[in-house]
C-alpha cells in the first residue's frame, strides 16, 4: 500500500503478531512442511490470532517456504489441489472473495470449482448486480446449499429467484428475511428444482400464500415458516408431508373441530413456540403427531397441566422436548411423571421455570435412562433433589443447566464430579457462592467443554484462588464469567479458548 505521497504504508500489528512474524523470519532452513506445522502447532500461534491476520500469517508461511525452495510453484503441491478446495469449501462468498485477491491459483480454485456443493451469502451488505450473480452460480454447477438470507433483505427478488432456479440440484435454500420474494416467483423456482427438500421462508413476508408452495414442491421435508399467516386448509399438507416444521409465532391453524387421527403424519420435529395454541388444539394434533421426535411447546402458555398429562404419554418415539412456559401454570409434578412412564426414549427436556417440581418430581425424572440433556434453570432444586438425580442418571448427563438455582450449595458441585463423569456442559449461572475447592472437583469430567458461573455473587476463598481453580481445567473450550469479581483480574493465563467476561 501506498499513501497519498506515494511513500509505502505499515500495516499496524499488535505486539503479540511481531513476535509471532519474528519468530519465524528467525528460520533460517524447512526441511519438511510436517516440520514447519509441528512448530507452528507447538507456538500455538493459529489458535489466538484474528481470521485476518491468520490470512497475512498463511502468506508470510508461504513465503518462507518458497524463499526455501528453488521453484516456486511447488509450493502449490505441498497441499494437494483437492485439499485446498477441501478448505475454500467452507468460506462465505465474502471469504472467497477476499481470499481469492490473494493469487490467480487461489481465484481459479475458489471461483472455478465445479464440485462446490455450498454457498453462503452471510456477510455481504452491498448488492451484487443480476449479470454477476447469475454468473457466480453459473461456476457452481452441482451447487446444494444455497443461503442468502443475510443478504437478500432488501436485494433477493423475483429476478434473482430466476437465476437461483438454474442451479437444478439445489437441496437446501435458505432465504430467511428476504422481504421482497413473493410466492408465485418461489412456485416456479421450486418448480425447476425437484430435489429442494429443505426451504427457510422465515421473515419473507411478502409471500401471503403458502398453499401453493406446499403443492408445487412435494419433495419437501423441512419447512420453516415462523411468523407467517396460515389457514387451516393447509393443516394436511403440512401433516402428512413434511417431515420437520417450525411454526413459531405462526397463527393457528388447527383449530378444526375433527381430529387428524385419520391422517398418518410423518412430522418428525415440529415447533410450536409462542403459537398460543390450545388444549382443544393441541388434543386435535397429537394424534398425528405419533412419528414425532422433537416437539417445542415453549411460551404457549395456554396449555393446561392436565392436557400435557393426557396427551404427551401418546409421542412414545420423543427424544428432546421443550417445556419452557408451555403451560398456564409451572409444570408440575404430575408432568414429569406422565413424561417419565411413557416417554423412556426421552434424551432432552427443557425445564425452567418450573417451580412446581419438588423431590417427587426429580425422582421421577430418573426413570428416564437415555437422558443426556436437562435445564432446570429457574427451578427450585434442593441439594437433596440435585444428588438423587445425579445419582441414578449422572452417568448418562452431558449438559446440566443449573443456573439461578440459589438454593444450590456450593458442596453440590462435588457430588455432580462424582456422578456425572461424561459431563461436557455446565452452566451455575446466579448461583449465591462458589468455593473454589469444590469447584475443582469438576475437573474430573475429562469432557467438560462448557463452564458457565456468570453473576455469581460470591468466589470463595478468593479471587486469586478461583482463579488458579480455573487454569486447572485444560480441557475447557469455552468460559463465562461475566459480572464476577474475576474480570478484575489477569486472565492470560486462562486454557479456554474462549473467554466471555
């Protein structure tokens, strides 16, 4: 770069990236490109830069190497071609286009691959003109995943969706918040390519009719339609081909006074978050609903305790259910032991807020011998509550969410090492105290990825001490420890890759 007296511009680094650029123009020879990447690794440089100057760091590595080797070009052949794709496979268009400026082999292996089976708008604030948007699908010929809901707000209309129904092997399309695609565009899109089986419609709120979508694409599986306006006639459709469905914030559209156990549904993941739906709705479709492995009932508040009781022993084949305000009063111990008999596939449930749960409840729940994840946020969970649980179904437990649960004690965390050892995720969010001696016992569970002790309001025996409890988690990817006395402190030292503070 250059200013605008011609003299030639630094680009500003920060201390830690001149050290890292030192180092390596100390090496004064590359036997091996394994040799060079053991040392990189050991540096552990790529983990703690930025992803622009890790570009700036893989220019400079590859120009060490050819000042090492007498013809240049073989440094294209240390990585194979198919490798190179392998990695461009997986960049936005944003990131391709900037990776491709770098060299004419980058931007032949980037823009010409004709195997590229994904494309990404994510990232992408200005409009690309029609002709150049037709022409960068066109280099893409077995395109399968097509996204451009970040982008096409404002820009994604009735002429990109002609140019979009070229790429005839689409499986996947993407076009969240597109505000200006309307629904006879989409019919003739879907109509050109047969093999779309998953559309994301959310926020497209100009299409008024699904209707016709529904009909034009019987191939389709997964649908997500949140917040649109439906009518009831589409009920069956809906019912009796697709397979996974969001309805969220959708207006009702089983209200019908007839039952759909006449119709065979293959609905295995629906959401029905914040539809409001009723105990006469509700009874209408759960009978359809018998292949179903996801359900979502969160912020219904309309459901009555009892209707959960009768009708959720019927989805005998559920895995995760979501019971975060589902019903007019907090779920209770009644819930969980209708849950408990029946559902014994049960790998997930989402339980804040449910206040209503005493040890009745809990020990109901260790019925459920495949669970793996359970949020009792909000919950009024004794220490008693806590070690029966974990006893019984500890070993099964991958993520525990335990936060604002201030009856908690901190000697909790002990038994939660003790019977939980394939524990990855743990939140204690709000929780009053935590001592560091306990604390430690966590580092037991060899998988723990995810620590989460966010506005604790006290850390025992203090913050220095919490602090070397915490270096003691190598293991640990991610950790959040925001509003505690810990961000007053030096946190270099910290092993997670990712601090939240």
């Amino acid at each position: 770069r250059k200013d605008h007296n011609g003299s030639k511009m630094e680009r500003p680094l920060d201390d830690k990236v001149n050290d890292t650029f030192a180092y390596w123009k100390t090496i004064q020879s590359i036997n091996e490109p394994t040799t060079l990447y053991e040392e990189m690794e050991g540096q552990k440089v790529h983990q703690s830069l930025s992803k622009d100057v890790r570009t700036r760091f893989l220019d400079f590595y590859t120009g060490v190497l050819s000042d090492q080797i007498e013809e240049p070009d073989i440094i294209w052949q240390i990585l194979p071609r198919d490798v190179w794709i392998e990695i461009f496979e997986n960049l936005t268009v944003r990131e391709m286009a900037r990776a491709s400026s770098t060299c004419q082999s980058w931007n032949n292996m980037i823009w010409k691959n004709a195997r590229r089976s994904n494309l990404d708008f994510h990232g992408i604030s200005t409009r690309i003109p029609s002709i150049h948007f037709a022409r960068m699908l066109s280099n893409f010929p077995h395109l399968k995943r097509l996204s451009v809901g970040s982008y096409g707000a404002e820009f994604i209309n009735h002429i990109q969706l002609d140019v979009i129904k070229k790429c005839t092997q689409l499986q996947t399309l993407d076009l969240r918040g597109c505000r200006k695609v309307t629904w006879p565009a989409l019919v003739r899109l879907l109509e050109s390519c047969p093999k779309i089986t998953s559309l994301f419609i959310q926020g497209c709120y100009a299409i008024r009719k699904i209707e016709p979508i529904l009909e034009s694409a019987p191939q389709l599986l997964e649908l997500d339609i949140t917040g649109m306006q439906l009518s009831s006639s589409i009920r069956d459709i809906l019912i009796n081909q697709l397979e996974r469905v969001n309805l969220a914030r959708c207006s009702l559209i089983f209200d019908l006074p007839d039952p759909l156990e006449k119709f065979p549904g293959n609905i295995t993941e629906l959401s029905l978050t914040q539809t409001k739906i009723t105990d006469l709705q509700l009874e209408n479709l759960i009978p359809a609903l018998f292949k179903l492995k996801i359900l979502s009932l969160q912020n219904c508040k309309l459901i009555s305790t009892e209707c959960l009781c009768k009708n959720l022993p019927i989805l005998f084949n559920l895995k995760k259910l979501n019971l975060i305000d589902a019903c007019l009063t907090p779920v209770n111990d009644q819930v969980i032991d209708a849950i408990s008999s029946t559902l014994l596939d049960l790998q997930e449930i989402q339980l804040k807020r449910a206040t209503e749960i005493t040890f009745a409840g809990f020990r109901n729940l260790t019925k459920l011998k495949s669970l793996q994840v359970i949020n009792l946020d909000l919950c009024q969970v004794t220490d008693a509550d806590l070690e029966y649980l974990v006893k019984f179904r500890g070993n099964s437990i991958k993520t525990l969410n335990l936060g604002g649960c201030r009856e908690l004690s901190s000697p909790s965390l002990q038994v939660v090492a003790r019977h939980c050892p394939n524990l990855e995720h743990v939140n204690l969010t709000d929780w009053r105290e935590i001592d560091a001696g306990d604390l430690v016992h966590l580092t037991n569970c060899l998988n723990l990825q995810t620590l989460n002790i966010s506005n604790v309001q006290t850390l025992l025996p203090s913050e220095e001490d919490m602090l070397e409890t915490l270096i003691k988690f190598e293991q640990l990817k991610k950790l959040n420890i925001t509003w505690t006395s810990l961000i007053r402190c030096d946190l270099t030292a910290l092993p997670a890759k990712s601090i939240v503070f």
